[in-house]
C-alpha cells in the first residue's frame, strides 16, 4: 500500500506484549518522581515551619507534604 509515496509493511514484533508492562515497570516511576522532584518546599509545594537549615527544608517539607514514602 502506498500512501504519499511511502511503502507500508507488515514487519515483526515478538516482544511487543511486553512494552506496556517494561514502561510501567521501569519508566513511569522515574517520571513520577522526577515531576514530584520540583515540590521540594522551596519554590513549589508545602514548606515546613522554622527549618533549622536549608536541608532540614527539603526532608521536612517532604515527609509533610508527601508522607513517609517520599523520604526514601
């Protein structure tokens, strides 16, 4: 079949069944994380009251704002 001149052919892809499995395995958590990396308390997001320092701002702003499971 062509359409404006370019050819269309059936090709083979054995492990296809696997890419929406391997993207939530392996790529959707690196997405989640990097996205939620900017709420850090500094310029987006919840900020803790009276930090003792700069990353006492980042680890209980976090644990507030997140949970337990952002401190990881």
């Amino acid at each position: 079949m062509l359409i404006l001149g370019a050819k269309q052919i059936e090709i083979d892809m054995p492990h296809f069944d696997y890419a929406i499995a391997a993207y939530y395995n392996g790529r959707l958590p690196l997405r989640a994380s990097s996205n939620l990396a900017r709420y850090d308390g500094v310029h987006y997001g919840h900020r803790t009251a009276n930090p003792n320092d700069y990353i006492e701002v980042y680890i209980k702003s976090r644990a507030e704002g997140f949970g337990k499971r952002s401190q990881a």
